[in-house]
C-alpha cells in the first residue's frame, strides 16, 4: 500500500513502544542532559566532546512522534490510532481546507561516543528513521477516505498547494569534535557528523489547487484539478523493507559556546550557561525508476471505494493520467536547532531547545520537522536525570507537557504524556524509551 492517507507503518511503531512501556519530535527533554552521551549528537553534534563518559553505548533506542491539527488526542482511545489518524473516536475535530497531519519514528541502534582525548571526541551511530507528512489537506475530505462507516454531512472544501510524503531511510554516521576554545571564563566547542544514507524509498503527492464536493444522499465524491503522484521502485508503506536501497549523504554540524563560573556547585559541570546552535540533516536520497504521474482530478466518483482501495488505486480506476519513469530526490528533514542551559546550583538546571524546519511544505518531497519551542527544568545527577519538558509546537494550540526519567541504562519519558492525560484537547503524543551502557570517567 503506498497510499498517505493511511500510513500504517508510523502508527503501529507507536503502538508498540506504548506496548512495551506506558506511553520526538526525537526524545524530547533528554538531549540536553550532560550524562546524554551519545544521544546528544542528535541535538548537536558539538556536544560529544568532553563527555562525562569514558565510554556511552546505545544499545536500541526508540522515539516516536505524531500530531495534527485536525483531531483532539484522547489517551483512553489510542487504539484508534492503529491504522493512521482513524475517526471511529471521541475526540473533537477541526476540520479546515488546511489541516495537518505529521509524525515521525526515530530508531538508534548499535553506536558509540569515546574521548580520544581531553579535547577530542569520536562516535559512531546506526540510525533507522521514517517521516509522515501530510500539509493542507481538507479535513472532511481526510475523514471520508478514512471513516470504515461513514456518516459524512455534506461538505465542500478547496485545498491550496496540498502534498503529502512518506519516506524511510537508515543512517550510519560519524562524529567529531574538538574543543577549539578552553580557558577559565570560557569555551568554545565544534564539532560534524557525516552520514551514508540508505534509502528504503518512499512516496508523495502535490497538488496546487485541488477541490472536493460531497453529497451524503447519493455518496458521491467530486473533485477537480491536477495531482502529482509519485513513489519509488517496490516501496510499499505497509511493509518497509532495505532490501532495494538507494545511496545518498548528509552531514550535521553544530557548535557550543560555554560561559564558566569557576565555584564548588558547578565543579561537576564548570560552566554557568552554555549556548548552542547547529543544523542538522542536511541532505537527500536520489531514487531513480521513480513512477510519476500527472492526473487530471476531474470527475466524480463513489465515495465508498475509499473502504476497498488504496489511493493509487482509486487514481488509476477512476482519473486520467500520465505516467513515466524517471529520477527524484527526496530531501531530508534539514532544520536549525538551537539550545541554552543554565547551570542553577549543579545539580538543577533549566534548559530552552528551539527547532526551525528549514524546508518548507512546498518544498515536496521532502521530509520536515515542525517548529517548537520547548522550556525544561531538569534534576541532574550521574546516575540519576529527571527533567519535565514543556513545549509549544506548531498546528497544536495546547501546551504539551511531559516527563521523563534516566536512570543508570534505561531511559524512558515523554514531552507530552501529562498533557495527554489532563487534557482532551492535546493534539500530538510522543514517546521514547531507550537501553545503553554507560562508562563514566
């Protein structure tokens, strides 16, 4: 199945890390942490150097993301999930001409992060990553095609420069960085990631203008104007697979500034602010023998083959179009990422993390984060962090607000579940629980 509107792929990797715990964008509140060892390259890969850490291994982590801001979030229904954003729920709707659908799963496995020295740092990460976008899209239209009994009103919408993407990719990365600057005010650290990207493929969908009709009495759908449909070679959303990759590179760079307040409470960790700013996933994946298609998108079908068929099914049985083979590059999530730390006493710290996607909804196919801003007051020991993160972040009009815990190897948390649980209101979820061996000095 290679359709976007339903995306069984993302939701069922969230389901299972809610099986396996209770229930980030990428294990959000966690990375900031100086005991975050290796997991801290995926903030900014400066921080690798003068880790706390002799030695931090990962052995698997995992953290998975989706929101909209169509469909209220209700915990008590998650199951409703299991097939994508399905409406057999209690939770209220938005529905708008542009509503927004997104979530993303983020996998490190086996990887390492070792001091050469004093002043150098080295790592290395295996990485296995999938992104779900779905911009502008019709509400109404999204519950037609996803409602198994349908019990639509009437509705009409007009849908201005709409896409869609699902893409996967695995990574194998290696880091360095150096401590450039270091005296008893201050420090200054650089440090890059290069990534061989393996691409397991992926597919899309734009449309500049695109209008939808609907009547209940005759359950039939109308639509006009033009989509561009592609995917590439053997990709199939429901089953994943790296068995026909394709070859692509990126790079992450970051640097960090430290402002140091020599004093028995930040001995620990001697500076008193530190500031850093990096950007992160700069690349893409070629994929030749991509089938694109152009379709004429005016006709007038039965809104009931939404129930049997997959989308490019419905294209094909019921639109004209052409199609042709040729190459497309599909765009990591590349986005500036910035962060402050206040060192309060040495072991309670606050953090501010801010996430900008540098690539723009127009900008198809290509992966995207969403903005966010997120504050978190944290309690940091070697062995012991606890840290409470709460996050603004675009399409959702509600503060998420999460928790989580790192304890020796295992950590586990999540930026919203709080939110989710005293709120009906919240309209994304995320979750990560990940297993290492940490090596202090």
């Amino acid at each position: 199945m290679k359709s976007f509107f339903k995306w069984r792929l993302f939701s069922l990797t969230i389901l299972w890390l809610i099986g396996q715990t209770t229930l980030a964008q990428t294990f959000i509140g966690s990375t900031v942490d100086n005991q975050a060892g290796v997991h801290s390259l995926l903030l900014n890969p400066a921080l690798a150097v003068d880790s706390k850490m002799r030695l931090d291994i990962n052995l698997i982590s995992s953290s998975a993301f989706i929101g909209n801001d169509y469909l209220s979030i209700d915990m008590s229904d998650l199951d409703s999930f299991q097939n994508g954003f399905e409406l057999n729920t209690d939770g209220d709707t938005n529905p708008t001409d542009n509503n927004n659908f997104f979530g993303n799963v983020d996998v490190l496995g086996p990887s390492i992060l070792f001091n050469l020295d004093q002043k150098n740092s080295l790592a290395f990460t295996t990485r296995v990553r999938g992104f779900f976008n779905l911009n502008n899209i019709g509400g109404d239209l999204y519950e037609l095609a996803n409602t198994e009994y349908n019990e639509q009103t009437d509705f009409s919408v007009s849908m201005e420069d709409a896409s869609g993407l699902i893409h996967a990719w695995a990574e194998i990365g290696a880091s360095y960085a150096r401590i450039i600057l270091d005296d008893e005010n201050q420090s200054l650290k650089a440090g890059l990631t290069l990534k061989y990207l393996a691409g397991a493929g992926g597919v899309y969908g734009e449309s500049q203008l695109l209008t939808a009709q609907y009547s209940n009495q005759t359950d039939l759908l109308t639509t006009s104007g033009e989509l561009r449909y592609g995917y590439t070679s053997g990709f199939d959303s429901d089953d994943i697979n790296f068995s026909d990759i394709k070859s692509g590179f990126g790079a992450d760079i970051g640097v960090v500034y430290e402002i140091k307040e020599q004093n028995v409470n930040t001995y620990y960790n001697p500076y008193k602010f530190r500031f850093g700013v990096s950007v992160m996933d700069i690349g893409a994946i070629n994929y030749e023998q991509t089938t694109r298609s152009i379709y004429n998108m005016d006709n007038t079908i039965d809104a009931n083959e939404f129930d049997n068929k997959d989308l490019d099914e419905i294209l094909e049985d019921n639109f004209n179009g052409v199609e042709a083979l040729g190459r497309t590059k599909m765009g990591l999530p590349t986005s500036l990422q910035f962060f402050g730390d206040y060192n309060i006493n040495g072991s309670f710290f606050v953090s501010a993390q801010g996430a900008i996607s540098l690539k723009k909804n127009k900008e198809n196919p290509v992966s995207h984060l969403i903005n966010s801003f997120t504050l978190t007051p944290r309690f940091e020991r070697r062995w012991v962090s606890v840290y409470s993160p709460l996050s603004i972040r675009q399409y959702d009009s509600s503060l998420a607000w999460g928790i989580g815990v790192r304890a020796g190897p295992l950590m586990i948390g999540s930026g919203s579940i709080v939110s989710n649980l005293i709120s009906n209101n919240s309209k994304s979820t995320d979750l990560y629980v990940g297993l290492k061996v940490p090596i202090y000095k």
